[in-house]
C-alpha cells in the first residue's frame, strides 16, 4: 500500500495534468489568430455606428503618443474646444497624417465626424473623419475600421 505522502503527490500531480489541459485548451492556436488581429479588433469594437456625429470646434492641444502595448505606430489625439463643451479626440497614427500632408496645431478650427465613446471616467470621439479648411482627412470607414490597417496608405 502507499502512503499517505505518495498518494496526495499523485492526486495533486493528477490535479495539475488537468489544469494544464484545461488552460491549454482555452488558449487559441498561434496560427489561428494574430495578436495584431485582436488588438485591430479592439480598435475597432471601441467605434459604434450608432453614436456618429458631426462636431466643430477649435484645436486646443496636439499629443503624440509612442506606441503602447500590441500598438505598433504613434498615435495623434487632441483636444477640441466646441460651443458646448471640451472633448478629447482619438485619430490615428501620426504616420498616416503625415502622408496625406495633414497637420493640426492648437488654434486650428476642425470639424469631425466620429464616434463618442462614452467610459466611466472620460468621453471621447473615435474620429471617421476630420475637415480642416478645405483639407479631408479620412481616418476610418463606416464600420470603423481603420484605413490604415486596411494598406491604404496613399493619399
């Protein structure tokens, strides 16, 4: 007969095999899907058609932020000063402004179409688009995919 030691090793051998198997099999495949692909996804989820509106307003700040975690490109957001209110605006890779001769500064008068997200501590708008003068810079589609995930870069 084994011993009480021996037999508790084996049950809690037993007891890690199926945790490991159970974990494993929650995990997708790495060929199946692409990090890249959830954080794209993640993007994307965050942009609801339903909340879409037409904004103007004035430039106050301009940020630039490095690329975060499963980002791989810098990303523009501002502040917009409208009649009503201050806003912060999510629009995309400073990249993809740059190749469509794109720029903001404070001061500058824009107007956007985009989506509020509307989160416990901030609202933002998920900007679809941005007019500046006579300047159309396209950000996202209908759907709120990103044009830039998407290989169109040419302007």
């Amino acid at each position: 007969m084994l011993g009480f030691e021996a037999k508790m090793g084996r049950m809690i051998g037993k007891i890690g095999l199926v945790l490991a198997l159970i974990l494993w099999s929650a995990l997708p495949s790495l060929g199946q899907v692409p990090w890249a692909a959830v954080a794209r996804a993640a993007k994307t989820l965050q942009y609801d058609r339903g909340t879409v509106e037409t904004i103007s307003g004035t430039v106050i700040e301009v940020e630039e932020l490095g690329p975060r975690r499963l980002e791989r490109l810098s990303q523009v957001h501002l502040l917009l000063k409208t009649d009503g209110e201050t806003i912060f605006v999510k629009l995309g890779p400073e990249s993809w402004l740059a190749r469509h001769n794109f720029s903001l500064a404070p001061g500058d008068h824009l107007t956007v179409k985009g989506s509020r997200i509307l989160r416990p501590r901030q609202t933002f708008l998920v900007a679809g688009e941005v007019r500046k003068d006579s300047q159309v810079l396209p950000l996202r589609d209908e759907n709120g995919r990103p044009l830039w995930d998407r290989g169109l870069l040419e302007p």
